[in-house]
C-alpha cells in the first residue's frame, strides 16, 4: 500500500530543492500532489518533471494568493489532506545590513503567508489532515547573519504547536521538519561571490558531525512520514533533520 494513498497534498515553492524532492516523494507514494510557485517557466519545467500535477502560480509572501490557492484547491479536488509549507526566504545580512523593506519581505514569505495559507484552507482541510512546516537548525542557533532568517524559523516552530492546539479538535496536526545544511539552489542565492560560498560550504561540512550536506530527499523522507498516517500521534512536535549539526 502506498503511504499517502488517496490524499490531496499541497507543497508550496516546489519548483527546486526540498521543496520539489518532496513533490517527487509524494508523487510515488501515492498523492494526487498540487505545486506553487512565482516562476511560470520554472513551474512549468517541474509539472512536467512530475507528471500529473496541479500547479497555481502564487506568491507565499501574497495574502490574497493564498486565497487564490485555497479556492483553487477547493473547486479541483474539494478537499486537502496534506499541507507541506516549504516556501521560503534566506536573506542573511549583519544587523547593521537591515531596512523595513528586506525585514517586511522576509516575514512576509516565511510566517505572515503559511498563517494566512492555513486560515485559507480551514474550510477544506480534512479530518484527518497534516500541515508540515520547513523550519530550519537556524531557529536554533546564534550564527552571525541569520537574525531575521532565524526569527521566522523560530516563528514557525511556535506556530506547529499553536496550530495544533487549535485544530487537533478538528483532526489537525501541525509538526515542523527543521533540516540543517542541504545541498539546493539556496545557497547560490545568498549573494556570496564563488570562493565565498565555496568557503562558506567548507566552514558548514567542518561543523557537521556526518561530514557532509544533507540531499533535500533526505528531508522529503522526513516530510513524507509527517504527511503519513503513520505520525498520527505526533502533534506539535519538530523533528531536526541535520547530520547531528544541534545535537553533537
Ligand atoms: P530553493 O531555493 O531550492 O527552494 C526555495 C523554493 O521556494 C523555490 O521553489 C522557490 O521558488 C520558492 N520560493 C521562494 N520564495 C517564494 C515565494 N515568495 N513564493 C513562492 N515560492 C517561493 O531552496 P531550499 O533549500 O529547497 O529551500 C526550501 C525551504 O527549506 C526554505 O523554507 C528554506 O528556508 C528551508 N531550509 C533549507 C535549508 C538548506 O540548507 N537548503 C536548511 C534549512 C531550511
């Protein structure tokens, strides 16, 4: 039996890394998977990588389009089962590099549009239904430019466990998976220069007992358990996918 059989599951920002490992994921095993994202070519390339899937161009940061989404859902398939909130900004940038704007953007894409993205999808979200958040170690951690970056994580952790005290009674549970560093297209949009970011890399696999970045399967395997039935008992909970990085 496939392990998410029957259910209809949404992964926002699933054009590349996790997000799209995931969508591949709960292809096989079984889900009938809806995708977001801003890019229409990129959308476009992962529909095809994926086959059968539902994709709706929307902003995670935008209220109205997670309205968007949730209506959309609703008059496809008129249910969801599985929410995988995957989209996500990493703008790291000392203190003193901070405006409104970058700080306003941030919050707007890693908190204020999951919690709106869930009150859009109140009305149709089963009983049973699973919201998974991406967190990140960074909630975690004091490292020097993840100030922003790492409140929102953090937000997030405390949004799984509020969440899930408001609608267990419903029959819905909210976890987050935190990974630590993963080998996707994020790092390449941090703004470091090559050597920089080969340095950077090196500095993160010194620091990390297993020795090396984490692949974004590694986390969509994760992600399918919280999606699965079988986490049935685990409600608020954050599971750290991260090669030993918090814990050693
Ligand atoms: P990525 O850059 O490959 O994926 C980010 C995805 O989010 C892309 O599909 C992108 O198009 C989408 N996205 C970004 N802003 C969006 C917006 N405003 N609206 C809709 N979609 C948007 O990077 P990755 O690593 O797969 O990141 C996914 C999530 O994983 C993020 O939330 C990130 O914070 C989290 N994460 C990543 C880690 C890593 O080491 N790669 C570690 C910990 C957490």
């Amino acid at each position: 039996m496939l392990r998410l059989a029957n259910k209809i599951a949404l992964v926002t920002g699933a054009t590349s890394g996790i997000g799209l490992a995931t969508a591949h994921r709960f292809v096989e095993e079984g889900a009938k998977v809806v995708i977001t994202g801003t890019d229409a070519g990129r959308l476009e390339a992962a529909s095809k990588e994926l086959g059968d899937v539902l994709a709706i161009r929307a902003d995670a940061g935008d209220v109205a389009d997670q309205r968007r989404i949730a209506d959309t859902i609703r008059d496809t398939f008129g249910r969801l089962d599985v929410l995988f909130v995957n989209a996500g900004v990493a703008d790291f940038r000392p203190l003193d590099g901070w405006d409104e704007a970058g700080f306003d953007r941030s919050m707007a894409v890693n908190v204020k549009g999951p919690l709106f993205l869930v009150q859009a999808l109140l009305p149709i979200l089963s009983n049973p239904a699973s919201i998974i958040l991406n967190g990140s170690v960074n909630a975690h951690l004091g490292k020097p430019g993840s100030i922003v970056y790492a409140a929102t994580k953090a937000a997030l952790i405390s949004l799984a466990r509020t969440l899930s005290g408001e609608l267990i009674g419903r029959g819905i549970r909210a976890n987050v998976v935190s990974p630590g560093p993963v080998t996707t297209p994020l790092y390449g949009k941090l703004g470091f220069g090559d050597s920089d970011l080969a340095g950077f890399k090196d500095y993160l696999i010194g620091v990390l007992p297993i020795g090396r970045f984490g692949e974004a399967k590694e986390i969509a395997d994760a992600i399918v358990y919280f999606a699965s039935d079988e986490s049935r008992f685990t409600v608020g909970s954050e599971l750290v996918v991260d090669g030993g990085m918090i814990n050693i």
